[in-house]
C-alpha cells in the first residue's frame, strides 16, 4: 500500500508540563495538516502523557510513550502498556540506546517490552542501533540481531515500526553514512521475515535534507526527529522535504 513517510519524535526529559503544552500548541498544531499526512506520534514522558493525548485528539497526530513495563503487578515505579492504551497512547518506545545504557536493558527484556505493547493494542517502536562507529559487517550484525530479538518476539501480523538510530549520531551533527544505512535496512528487512506490518525508519542527527540523502539509496519509511521537531524553521523544511518525496510501501499502516 502506498503512502507518505511516516515520522515520529521523542522529547526525552527536555519538556516540562507547560513546555509540553506550549510545544504542542505553538508549533505542532499550527502544522496538523502536514504532520498528520506524516502519520506523526510525539512520545512524552508518562506523567503528561494525558494531555498530550488531550491536545492531539482529533489532530490527525497521536501521543506514544517513551517507555513500558512488560507485565502488570506489583511493579513500583513502572508503567504497564494497558495503561498507556488506556490514557490515550498509540505507540511506545521499546529498547532505546539510553535505556539499554543507563538501566541495562538487554535485547530479551525489549523483546518482552515490545510483545507487551502489541498484546495492549499499542505500536511498539523498536529501537535499534550500533553504540559506536562500527566497520559496514559489524554494524549489520550488530543491528540485525537487535531487531531479530524483538521482532521474534511479535506475533506476524503485529504492526510495528523499528527505529534504527545509530547512538554515536544520537544528538551530533552528522548521521549514518546513506550506503552503510541503506546496507542496514536490507539487514532489518531480513530481520522481520514474515512480518508484514512493519515500518522501517531513521533516527540520528535527522535534519532537512537527511531522508532525500537516505531515499536516494534505499527505500526507508520515514525518519524519527529531534531537534528539528521543536525548532519551527527546522521542522517547516523538514515537513516541505518528506511531503515532496516520492511515496513509499509502508504496509503497517492504513490509509483512511
């Protein structure tokens, strides 16, 4: 099925309440049109998800969560994935490069994480993503066997979307070189094997002119957006280039 790139984005811990609020309404809803075209989901922190799914509702866009707890129970601290279905979440992130540092998650817990979201009806976004600037077969490997964990873990006709954000580019100027990234995607695409709903997307240090360079190699769904998501200017050319582009095959999602 053929449609426009999809894109997401995350604000990490960099928004508070009213910033949140002020974001979504200053510069996401003012471009509802063209963000909903992109199918966009913003991932919020837990506590302001609520509103952010409040101020969405309707936009064409949705709210996603950052993170997720794989089983419900007596788990303090952590959030189960009924419960972001519950306030208004349609998609969350599983397996990020700074939750697999910092909090030692490995690829059987995101896989966990991820079969959990699908079962509470929620998109699992499936991050993946060498740590360090690897040689073009290590990086394949590295990657490969990432996505393979937590795709295994999916029923096939789960939709899903893998997010390969190489961690060395996360927050540089400079992304993944377009022949080694498009050598990836071949590689996530032999990870889902008979999985038919899943997006593959780009993440890491994404600025305009970053998914033409990428599109010209290889067929990506779509990128994932940090700063350029919050700077006006960044994201108006950002939005122009992935509108402009020549549709792709996502199959994971439905156009209405």
């Amino acid at each position: 099925m053929t449609t426009t790139p999809v894109s997401l984005t995350s604000t990490k811990m960099n928004l508070g309440l009213r910033e949140t609020e002020e974001w979504i309404n200053d510069v996401l809803l003012p471009r509802a049109d063209a963000l909903a075209r992109l199918r966009f989901c913003a991932c919020l922190p837990h506590p302001v998800l609520p509103l952010g799914a409040r101020l969405l509702r309707d936009s064409g866009m949705s709210a996603g969560a950052q993170n997720v707890w794989y089983e419900a129970g007596a788990f303090t601290g952590e959030v189960s994935a009924g419960l972001l279905a519950e306030v208004g979440c349609t998609h969350v992130m599983v397996g990020h490069a700074e939750r697999r540092r910092l909090f030692a998650e490995d690829d059987r817990l995101v896989g966990r994480k991820a079969r959990a979201a699908a079962h509470a009806g929620l998109i699992p976004v499936i991050c993946v993503g060498e740590p360090e600037r690897l040689g073009h077969a290590e990086t394949v490997r590295y990657v490969r066997r990432q996505a393979s964990a937590a795709l295994d873990a999916l029923p096939h006709e789960t939709p899903a979307i893998v997010l390969y954000e190489p961690v060395w580019a996360i927050g540089s100027a400079q992304g993944a070189d377009p022949h080694q990234a498009a050598a990836v995607l071949d590689a996530l695409h032999r990870a889902a094997g008979g999985h038919h709903d899943v997006g593959m997307i780009y993440g890491g240090a994404v600025v305009p002119g970053t998914y033409s360079s990428l599109r010209r190699l290889a067929p990506w769904d779509g990128v994932a957006l940090g700063r350029a998501a919050q700077d006006s200017a960044l994201l108006d050319e950002t939005l122009g280039e992935l509108l402009s582009s020549r549709p792709v095959d996502t199959p994971w999602v439905r156009v209405e």
